[in-house]
C-alpha cells in the first residue's frame, strides 16, 4: 500500500496485479483516462443517473468510446437476483464482448450490483468502480466484495471481483443528502477504530458534505489506506479482513430484520456501540462513551423493539458465524481489534440489555 501527496491522491491496493483508488475532485476526465475499452457499459441508479453518470457517459463517449447507460431503480432492494438477471439481460443485448467494461457509478448498491454482474457476465470483464456516496468511497468499491441480498440476510451471494480501478471524486458528495453523507461517516469512523485515530476526530460542525475539497480528501485517503492495508493483507476475508465488520454482525442482524429498510450508517453505528458494550464487559477499553456520541450525532432512526431473540436469529446466520458460533469483531482499545467467538447468550443479552437502555 502506498499514498501519494499530490492534488489528486491515490492509493495502490496491492491484491493481485494491484490497482489504484484515485481521491480528488472533478474526476470525469480521471475516467476517460483510466477506461480503455471499446465498449462500455455505465451502470447507474434512477437517482444518481441525470446527476453523474450522463457525465462520465459524456466524457467516454467524447472520447470515442461507444457507451451504454443501464440504470437501475434506487435501493437497497436493486441488490436481488432479479435486477441481477435483468442487468445481465441487457449487457448481453449491448453486445458486449470479454473486451468491454462495466463503470459503476453510484453508491453502495450499484457498486456491489454491477460489481456482481461484472463477475458474472461473460465468467468476468473489467470493472472501474466510480463511487458517488461517502459510504461506497471509503468502503463498497474497495477490496473487491461484491454481492446481493436475499430475503434470509444482506450480502448472502456474491463474489470476489477487483475492480480495474476506483475513482473517488469528493466533487459528488456535495449533491449528497447531508443525512447520507452522515452514512457514510461512519464507516470512516471505523477504519479510525481499526487503524487511524486521527479518524475519529473527523466527527463535528466542521465535518459536513460541504467541507474544503481538501479535508474530504484527506480523510478519504486515510480511510481508503486503511481498508487497502487490511484487503492487501487478507483478500478473500479468511482472517485479518474480518476485522472491517467491526459493528456489522448486529448491524446486518438489524437491516434483515428490519426488512432492509434500516440504512447501513445506522446499523453499523448501533452495531459497534454494540460490540463497544461488549468489550466493556471484559475490561477492554471503555470505548462506548465516544461511540455513544457517534450514535448521537449520527441521529439514526430509533432502535426497533423486537426483542434480543429476533436478533440472535439474524446474527446467527451472520457471514463470520462458524460452527454455528456468533463471532463479533470486538475491541481491546483503538487499533486493536480481534475476532471473538467464545462470547457468551449471556453476554450478548446483558449487553443488548444495556444498548436498548442508552438509546431509547
């Protein structure tokens, strides 16, 4: 992993041949650089469509790249199989060859959608990866997961498919909801836990989707170095990489339950005040004032009241489960970070005990 300083930064993510995630601002011509194809296909969401994608389309095809637009209905509910078939319906009546590239230029949901069918399509074409939301630029576009939902969890089918490169412009976030730029805060929260303290300071008045160019830079760099560390590390999540679900094994527990409709900022924000309780109770460090103030600035929507066995359900089919044991990413202090599958029904009760008494 390398970062350089320049107005454009960039990290290399050393798995495989290696790529580069590119941070900066007005990037579309970044895109026009790094897309070599004959063919292209420009994946979007009916939301980020007439905003993002008509330009990068725009630049392609000024440079003499045949361009196709596929869009698809925004939400998390674009992640099934279905829109998968149908997407894989219409490359295919592109015309596509191995020789093209799908541009996935969106948030989470467009990134792991049209990631999947990049995977799939044809056993595997390129894939450029143009995140427009805080959450997919600090964590979907990078490290190569991609995935669809079904009824039973979140992100129970998918596969492993690097992308060719990631091209993050800052630029995009200003047409974010400020609620979504919050989001997507929290993953970049995250990799401060894991691997940046300097991270957890980003949280504040001054820390909006209008911020200088230069600070969201900055601070998506560092993020994206953390998790680029961690991916070049573990690629394919059999040790080290699980340590990026810290928060996620209650926080996919609650969107399941939730039917999806609770948003990932959310979950993962109750999930690692969850997991900080934890840690509380075996004398790690007490972490759960700061995440408590995470929680409170996020402002998610209220906890719901299904009780901890409608949860334990969900956790139970979580991906880190093994040998039917829950396993929680836990916390012995910032930086420190170690997979726990010994944790008690006790203590994940006392514990969800304690998390509905602070946010209600």
């Amino acid at each position: 992993m390398s970062v350089t300083s320049t107005a454009m930064r960039s990290v290399t993510v050393a798995v495989g041949d290696g790529y580069r995630v590119h941070v900066g601002s007005d990037l579309a011509g970044t895109a026009v650089e790094l897309v070599r194809h004959p063919r292209v296909a420009v994946v979007s969401d009916s939301n980020v469509a007439p905003v993002h994608a008509r330009g990068v389309a725009s630049a392609l095809a000024a440079a003499g790249t045949h361009v196709d637009t596929l869009t698809v209905p925004a939400g998390e509910a674009s992640k099934s199989l279905a829109v998968w078939g149908d997407l894989l319906s219409r490359l295919a009546r592109t015309g596509m060859g191995r020789d093209g590239a799908i541009v996935a230029v969106g948030g989470g949901v467009v990134g792991d959608l049209a990631g999947f069918a990049a995977a799939s399509y044809l056993r595997g074409v390129a894939l450029y990866q143009y995140p427009t939301s805080l959450l997919a630029m600090v964590d979907a576009s990078v490290g190569g997961k991609t995935g669809l939902d079904l009824p039973e969890g979140k992100n129970l089918v998918g596969a492993f498919w690097q992308p060719r490169a990631v091209i993050a412009d800052v630029a995009t976030l200003r047409t974010l909801p400020e609620r979504e730029f919050r989001q997507g805060t929290v993953e970049l929260v995250k990799h401060g836990y894991l691997r940046d303290p300097e991270l957890l300071g980003v949280v504040g008045d001054e820390w909006h989707r209008a911020a200088p160019p230069e600070r969201l830079v900055d601070a998506v760099t560092r993020s994206v170095a953390v998790k680029a560390a961690v991916v070049a590390a573990d690629e394919r999540e059999r040790g080290e990489r699980a340590y990026l679900n810290l928060g996620h094994t209650l926080a996919h527990a609650l969107e399941a339950a939730s039917g999806l409709a609770m948003q990932h900022g959310d979950a993962v924000a109750y999930g690692m005040l969850y997991a900080g309780l934890l840690g509380r109770a075996r004398g790690h460090a007490d972490l759960v004032p700061d995440l408590l103030r995470l929680v409170e600035w996020l402002q998610p929507v209220p906890f719901p009241e299904l009780g901890f066995d409608r949860f334990a359900t969900f956790m139970a089919r979580d991906k880190k489960a093994v040998g039917g044991a829950t396993r929680f990413v836990l916390l012995r202090r910032v930086g420190e970070p170690y997979l726990a599958a010994d944790v008690s029904d006790d203590e994940q009760r006392s514990a969800f005990r304690e998390l509905e008494e602070l946010v209600r």
